[in-house]
C-alpha cells in the first residue's frame, strides 16, 4: 500500500511499504535520501523551515521548499523491481534493508543515515555545514542511553525495596522475641 512521506527539501512523494529503507532520489530536487518508515516522523518540514529562516541567501529556494503547497512526485513503487539501468537478477535477491541512524547535524537537523556511514564526514543538506557522523550522537544510542539509565534505577529501587523488606523483617523479628523474653521472665 503506498505511503506519503517528504524528500530532506519537502517534496513530496510516495513509496511502497516494500521500498523502506531504500535509496532513490527526489525527482524534484534529486536530494539522494533513504526511503523512512511509513510510522516514522519526517523532521524535513520544520527542519527547512528552520533553514529559510535561518539564511538570506537560500531563502527564495527553502520557502518554495518549506511552503504548504508541495509537488507530488512520482510514485516510487516500481523501487522494490529492477530500477532502470540494473541487472533484473540483482532486483530479484531479497534486499535487507539498511540500518539507519538519526544523527543531528551540529545545528540540530536530524539526519537519516546509514550505519555504514558512522564515522565518515558528511555535509548537511539543510544547511551545509560539515561535519563527522558518530554513533554516539545518533538520537537512537542516546535512546538506548536512556533506557539503560532507567534500567539501572530500577534496579537499585528493587534492591532498596529488597533491603528494607530485609531490615523490617529483622526489625519485627527482634520485636517477637523481644516479647517472647519478655514474657518468660
């Protein structure tokens, strides 16, 4: 079933849910990008509204891009086939698709990219600045950074459960024969 979904400039276009994760370029502006995930959120729309507000120079180029009313370009279903130009017995194999990480730009555009890529210098298409994709800066490995933190405080909050369960019961046990010495006296 196709999907919608914009090029890094705002175009935009629709794929095949087959074709995730795929390279192809934007028929509009020929911006070479991965085709997202139906259920992923697309960063492109604010991420070039933020670059027409940000440069005078690019700003004719980046409202068009930025503004309301998108062009439609063509529909990418035919990806998951042999594209023009390539061997049919190459299309046939079962393609996996790559891994792909966000990685911001130092000025805050998200990047998709692939994991291939981490550690090679790129240049962001929003706003040109270069710079080294790293692993460490992709918005999955602070995810997976979060969860580890919040797997570490709970569980220290299950051993601090642990321990004074521990120490209450040691407590109530001292109370029992307390009264039990007590009481044979």
């Amino acid at each position: 079933m196709p999907f919608e979904f914009l090029c890094p400039n705002g175009h935009l276009l629709q794929a095949e849910e087959s074709a995730v994760g795929q390279q192809c370029e934007c028929p509009e502006c020929a911006v070479p990008m991965l085709i997202p995930s139906p259920s992923a959120p697309d960063p492109a729309p604010s991420a070039a509204g933020e670059a027409s507000g940000a440069s005078s120079d690019h700003g004719a180029s980046n409202q068009a891009a930025a503004s309301p009313a998108l062009r439609r370009g063509p529909d990418f279903s035919a990806l998951g086939e042999a594209p023009s130009g390539h061997d049919p017995a190459v299309a046939e194999m079962p393609l996996q698709p790559p891994e792909v990480l966000h990685i911001p730009c130092p000025n805050g555009h998200v990047l998709e990219t692939p994991e291939e890529m981490v550690g090679e210098e790129a240049l962001c298409p929003f706003c040109n600045t270069q710079f080294k994709l790293r692993y460490n800066a992709s918005l999955e490995h602070l995810r997976q950074q979060e969860e580890e933190e919040e797997r570490r405080e709970r569980r220290a909050a299950r051993a601090w459960l642990h321990w004074s369960i521990a120490a209450a019961a040691v407590v109530l046990l001292g109370v029992i024969l307390l009264f039990v010495v007590r009481a044979s006296s």
